[in-house]
C-alpha cells in the first residue's frame, strides 16, 4: 500500500499508480503526473484538476468537524466498556444479575450463556420424575422474560471461547464482546471418564435442563432398565427417582459404600436398606468397564467381569468445576477458579468467579445457599461495597423419599482430625456427630432424626468459627 | 507458525519456506486470479489459477505425506486460503475442495490411493471436489443418505444423485459416502472419480455468484467402485479422525473474506471516516475480531486429531464464528462503501454474496448451531 495514491475530492474513486486506470488506457504504473489532463474520473466523470493525494485528503478531514470518538451506542448493546458481563445463566449467573440490579437500577448488564436462558431449579432435577414434572414444567422462567424483568442483555446460546483479559474482552461465537467487568458463572461438568465398547458415546451426564431433557426422551418409551455409575448424592438421588418412575436401577460404585465420604457408613447403611425393598441393585467396588449395543439396547460389560442388560446408561461420577476458559485466559486455577473470599475475584483485577466453578479457600461450593452468597459478595465488589463470603459447614438434605436424610460433613480441614461418634440410633432413626476435640463438626441424621438439622448445624457453625 | 509436527522442526528456514510459499500466491493471485475475478464469479472455472496454486505448493501444506516435512500443517493450508479468498473465494472454496479431498485420502488407510493419487491431488495434476455435503449432514441427522450400494466381491455398484457437489469437472475425483444393503449393512466411503461408467455430472440451476466452481449434481447409475478405492471401512472412526480437519480448512475461505472487507472499509476511510464512524461494526473492531479469531483457529490447527468433546465443539464454534463473523464484516463493507460498493462489478457487492456462501455451505450456520446443541445435551 506505499505507492503513491490520488482520491478524487468529488465520489471518493482512488487512482492507485500500481494499478492505473486500464479501461481509460492508463497502464498500470503510470505516474499521475503523466496522466493527460483530459483523462477524467472513470466514476463521476470530474477531471484530473479534482484529485488530491489520500495524505492531503486525510489531512483536510481530519481537520473537518468528524468526530474524533466513536458515537455512543444504543441501550441494549451485547457487553461494552462500563458493562457487567456474566457468563452463565445458572443459579449462580442469574442470582449476580439480580443482586447487581437491586444494588444499581442503572448498571449495564450483559448475559452470556450457551444455552436459551431459562430459570429452572437445578436440585428439581433429582426429584422431577417421582413429582411427575416434565423438564418444561421445571422452567420457572424464559431466559427473555428473566433478562426483560432484570433489565439484563441477553446473548442466549452462545458459547464464549475465549477471554482476554488484558484488553478486557471474550471472544464467542457470535464475535467479540467488551466488558468493564466479567463474572464467570461457568458452572461445573459430570466427570468424564472414557469406557470402551462401540456404544460409550451413549452414556449420559446429567447436570443441567437440556441433558435431563434428553435423559427424560430416553425413558419416554415406557418402564426400562437404568444403570448409574456412581452413588454419591446425584446417583442416590437419580437411583430413587427413576425408581419412583417404574424403572429398574442398578447402581454402580468404586467404593464400598452409598453417598461416599459424605456419610458414615452406618447411615450409609440405612440408606441402602432403604433402597434395597424397592429393588435398587447396588454394587459395591464395580464400575462399568465398557458398553456395546445389543438388540435394541445394551450391554453394559462391568469391571467385575459381569454383564447386564439395559436401556440407559447415566454417569454420575461428581462434579469438576469447568475451569477450561480461565485456564486458558491465564487466570489462577486449581480444581476451580481460584477466588478471594473478600469478594469473589478472580486473579485478575476486573474477573469473578462465582458458583460451582469458583474455588475459595481450596473448596468447592455446589450447593445453593452458599453459591447465593457469593453472588452477594460479588454483587457487593463490584458497586464499591463489601460483603465477603463467609465459609460454613455446608448441610445438605438428600432428596431420598425412602429414607430423610440430614448430612453435614466435616469441613476438609477437620477430616483427619476427628472421627464419627453414634449418640442414638433405633430401628426408625440414627444420629451420627464427627467430633472434634470434643466438639460437634458434623453430623449425619437420618429418619426422624433429620427433623433436628437445623438446630445441630447451629451448633457446628459455631463450633467451626471458635476453631 | 503452527503446526502439528511428526517431527517438530520449525526451523527458521521452514519460516522462509513458507513466507517463499505466500509471496509466489501472491504473485499467482496478483498475475492470473486477479483479471479473472468476475469471470470466476459469473461461471469461467479457473482450472489454470489451480494448477498454479497446486504446482506452488498451494494445495499440500496439509498433507504430511506430501509436503516435504512431515507435519499436518493445516495453517499454511489457512494462509494460503486465506490469501486466495481475499481476492476471489470462488477459487478459495475450491483450494477448500481440493484440500479435502487430499485430506480423505491422508487420513485413510489405503496405500495404493496415497502412491497413485494422492500425489496428483497435492500438486493440482488431478482435481476434485469433496461431495461431503449431504454426508455430514445425514450425520447430523438432517438428511438421509442419498447414495446406495450393493456390495460385490470385489466392489460396490452405486446407485442415486447428490445434488450441489463443487469442483468437479470430467476426470475430477470426490469422496463418496454410500449406503451398502445387503447381509452387511452399513455406510462406507470411497473416491471415485467423475468420468467412470454409469456418473454423470448434471448442471443446475444457475446461482446468484461463485458460478465458476464447477456446481453440479452428481448421478450415479450403477457405477462401479472398485474395494481398493474404499476410504473408510468402518466409517465411523475415519470420519471422527478427519472431522476437525475437514471443518477447520474451511475457516481460510472466511478469514480471506473478513480481511479484504476490512480493507475495502479501511480503504474509504479518509473519505468517509467522519461518517462512517457513526456505523456499527468499524474496521478496527472487526480487525480485532478477525485477529482473535485467527489466533483461536491457530491453536486448534496444533490438534487435529484431538478426540476429546470440547475440542470438537470448539472447532465447530470457530467455524461457526467464521459464518458469523464473515456476515458482518460484509455487510460492513457494504455500508461503509456506499453507493460504490454497490455498482456492478465492485468488490463489497460480490463479497456479500461470498460471506452469504460461508454461512451457507455445508456444515451452514444452523447445522453447526444444531450439532452444538446436541453436544450440550450429552
């Protein structure tokens, strides 16, 4: 582009010597000086006496009233220098939007997320089935409707791809989106493991509206056979409510035990004889090895060396925060995005972390009572406020219609510290506490017992801020 | 530069290599596309300006068995693409066509197609087209598959049409996909070549540009393919190991095309800059995008064969994000130029349509937004 350039002052046409001006009998390099004076512009027809150098033309423009920044915008404009963006439109992603807008009727709020938006309670998916809701009766809201009701931009179905946070911009597949701040609501992802066998790519992860959508059109074809790997709290919770739906569950496990390191195994125990009356194969030390089609199902081949038929293979082996972006961006993680309680930043100054995907203190959070307040925390920072997040014991109700049951497991820095104590047990109830120095640190409940969870996890609350 | 290397030796003199590469492109594109431009776009097959760019070297940057250093270099296949497309993505497709159909080969397991053809097809000798479209998406569960086949002992007769299949002309090679019936049912894939018993090539109705890419339906009447011309026997998994490559040398047609509208609205900019700057998407802002976008697609090129499911996602994003982006850009260049953009041979108008075709050709923006959706549900 260095070779000499003339504009025409009239339509704008550029005589380029390199190129000349052929249809008029210029050859390419012919100087501009050496062009007759009765050639004219090949477009509006002006004469020679009407070019100027593009140098001289930029000059006079930029002299000229142009302005020299860009207009602003329309309202409603996908991200922007001042605006909020979050990325995911789960609990933790809407719950930032509507904390940021109760703090700030004005702030420019952007949301991104891969899927169309909607509001649904994510803990319904393990009790959908037994309380006869569709995946359409679980949507509370259309992301539209949520996004209009918050005064949010909604960018729904698009993935982000990247993140640059030195120039403070995502890239996705729609094209690149600015932002003043970023909030990563990424959430988290069933663990993949590969299985061999021509059908592994049918094995199903079920952790959000449109997988359990599609586990929902697997069982539509009436009563069939399920097999879980894994029996943490999602496989129990899934064994049941398929069950509650008709269908048969075999429930497979590495470990010895229901719920894992969340339960003791006494009450562990009393969750599978729970289970066990209703038909719920439970198979300690097993997991599946490979799953090959047969017939019109399959044959799921175990690590034991057994073989089971089935129709529906759902892998529940616990959650991995999706870290892959900040990874990618440069920003501190470890299993999650690494966040300060403080406020729930990232390690970089204008980035967040919040939910399933944040790590705070080396702990991961995927319940929802914690993940609102790091919405809150996030909210907070990002008008100039502090409310940081603060780490408690974490209680969880498991979702067993067979048998209640209260869990609040030791936090990870009194594990190795103390041990499971059994205060009370009858043939109805059983009450577990972790003691710690003599302390309450924990507890498991189940039956009638889980009526008193609430009053036990005060204790255990304070007990963990004395420590 | 990137690459995927059996050997990783980017030395510097692969770097001259390669910049050696472009410049003579460029000289083709300068010299012999340029003046051909339009006529490419109004239906003149430009088999010349491929030959070219095959016997520069154009056409196998991609093939480690042919490229002289043993690395899938799919982003020197990008760049030259990239180069083409600027100036004409008629041609550009058809260096994506052609790419492809090396690349079908690549990745299979047949010999005798690696030693006989598939050095033709990297050095432009033979052409052909990669006739994919209605194959990827009967994968996608958006059409059945168009072709059938009785097995042989030594061979499948096929039998049936596909429609839109570019650059093809007599003696032209493709892959093909067919339905075998039969006591072995299944899918199997082959290269067959255009001027064999029982094909014949069917002009259809005329498009609104990009006319010179050799657009035909392709029949099959009882066409006879031989077992050693067979690509992919189970089907499946050669068509898993191939896929990204196949999506990722597309992403060139677009990039080419972002660039040349951001010089066309970069070009009228000291005219117009003072009321362009009231327009949305300006070529700074696409620039940087365009960047982004081929940095992303850089970092994909390193993995091709990379099974894992977020990679596969991502490759289909980036060349979604190619569609998308291209759209813009051209609808960009068409605003920022004016009424001169859209006189009838100018540059903006015809890139319009270009972009238009990025979006549309197979897999198009609403079949990619469609296999990503399925991802997300599994």
């Amino acid at each position: 582009m260095s070779t000499p350039r003339w504009i025409c002052k009239t339509c704008g046409w550029i005589y380029d010597e390199s190129k000349g001006d052929p249809d008029s009998g210029l050859a390419p390099g012919t100087r501009f000086e050496d062009i007759p004076e009765d050639w004219s512009c090949p477009l509006c027809g002006v004469t020679k006496a009407d070019f100027i150098t593009l140098e001289e033309y930029a000059a006079q423009r930029g002299a000229s009233s142009g302005p020299k920044n860009r207009p602003p915008r329309a309202k409603g404009q996908v991200g922007g220098e001042d605006a909020v963006v979050i990325v995911g439109s789960g609990i933790a992603g809407w719950t930032v939007a509507e904390r940021l807008r109760a703090r700030d009727p004005e702030r420019a709020i952007t949301l991104i997320c891969a899927d169309d938006g909607c509001v649904y309670p994510k803990p319904a998916l393990s009790m959908a089935i037994g309380q006869g809701r569709s995946a359409d009766d679980l949507v509370e809201k259309s992301g539209t409707d949520k996004a209009a009701e918050l005064g949010v931009t909604l960018q729904a179905n698009t993935r982000v791809m990247g993140i640059k946070p030195a120039d403070k911009r995502l890239m996705t597949a729609k094209g690149n989106v600015k932002y003043g701040q970023l909030v990563l609501a990424l959430g988290a992802s069933q663990r993949r493991r590969v299985f061999a066998g021509e059908a592994a790519d049918d094995i199903l992860r079920v952790n959000d509206l449109a997988s359990y959508r599609k586990m929902r059109e697997r069982l539509e074809s009436g009563a069939q056979h399920v097999t879980l790997i894994g029996a943490g709290l999602i496989g129990v919770e899934f064994a049941e409510d398929l069950h509650a739906g008709g269908h048969r569950v075999t429930l497979l496990d590495l470990g010895e035990q229901l719920l894992g390191r969340l339960a003791p195994p006494p009450v562990a125990t009393r969750l599978l004889d729970a289970l066990k009356p209703q038909g719920i194969d439970f198979r300690p030390g097993v997991s599946l090895a490979a799953l090959d089609r047969e017939g019109g199902a399959y044959r799921a081949t175990l690590t034991d060396g057994a073989t089971l038929a089935t129709n529906l293979v759902i892998s529940a082996m616990g959650l991995v925060p999706n870290i892959e972006l900040a990874k990618k961006a440069g920003l501190m993680v470890n299993r999650g995005i690494h966040a300060d309680p403080a406020d729930m930043r990232s390690s970089d100054p204008h980035i967040f972390a919040v939910g399933d995907c944040a790590e705070v203190d080396g702990r991961s959070y995927f319940y929802i009572e914690p993940i609102k307040r790091q919405a809150e925390a996030v909210a907070a920072a990002i008008c100039g406020e502090c409310a940081p997040f603060e780490r408690k014991p974490t209680s969880i109700r498991v979702k067993t219609p067979s048998l209640a049951l209260n869990l609040c497991p030791p936090d990870l820095s009194v594990a190795d510290m103390g041990h499971w104590v059994l205060e009370r047990e009858n043939a109805a109830a059983c009450r577990m506490a972790f003691m710690v120095h003599g302390r309450s640190s924990g507890f498991a409940l189940s039956g009638t017992e889980a009526a008193s969870a609430a009053e036990l996890y005060d204790t255990v609350c304070r007990n963990a801020m004395a420590v | 530069m990137t690459a995927v290397t059996q050997t990783m030796n980017t030395t510097p003199s692969a770097v001259l290599e390669g910049e050696l590469l472009f410049n003579s492109i460029r000289d083709i594109v300068r010299d012999k596309l340029a003046p051909l431009t339009v006529k490419i776009d109004q239906g003149y097959y430009p088999t010349d300006v491929l030959r070219a760019l095959g016997e520069a070297g154009a056409l196998r940057q991609h093939l480690a068995s042919q490229n002289g250093r043993g690395e899938y270099d799919l982003q020197a296949a990008l760049k030259a693409m990239d180069i083409v497309s600027q100036q004409c993505m008629s041609t550009g497709f058809m260096m994506w066509a052609q790419d492809v159909v090396g690349w079908y080969v690549e990745m299979s397991d047949n010999e005798y197609l690696k030693q006989t053809i598939l050095p033709k097809l990297a050095s432009g000798e033979a052409l052909g087209g990669t006739a994919l479209s209605n194959p990827m998406k009967y994968l996608a569960g958006i059409e059945p598959l168009l072709v059938s086949a009785t097995e042989t002992e030594d061979g499948f007769i096929l039998n049936g049409t596909l429609p839109w299949v570019s650059n093809l002309g007599p003696d032209h090679w493709f892959g093909s996909i067919f339905k075998v019936g039969g006591d072995n049912p299944r899918d199997v894939m082959a290269l067959v070549n255009t001027s064999w018993d029982g094909m014949a090539l069917k002009q259809l109705a005329k498009f609104c540009g990009m006319e010179g890419t050799g657009t035909y339906a392709l029949v099959f009447k009882d066409v006879f393919v031989p077992k050693i011309h067979v690509l992919g026997d189970p089907l499946i998994p050669y068509l898993k190991k191939m896929k990204a490559g196949f999506i990722l040398l597309q992403t060139g047609m677009a990039t080419g095309v972002i660039e040349s509208c951001i010089q066309l609205c970069e070009e009228v900019e000291p005219k117009l800059g003072h009321v362009n700057a009231y327009l949305d998407d300006r070529p700074d802002e696409l620039r940087e995008e365009l960047e982004d976008a081929r940095e992303a697609i850089a970092g994909l090129c390193e993995t091709p064969f990379n099974l894992d499911p977020d990679y596969q996602r991502t490759v289909l994003e980036a060349r979604l994000l190619g569609g998308e982006l291209v759209l813009k850009a051209a609808n960009s260049a068409m605003l920022h130029t004016g009424a001169n953009g859209y006189l009838h041979d100018a540059p903006a108008q015809r890139k319009l349509r270009e972009a238009y075709f990025v979006a549309i050709v197979t897999p198009a923006t609403k079949h990619l937004r469609k296999e990503i959706d399925a991802m997300a549900a599994a």
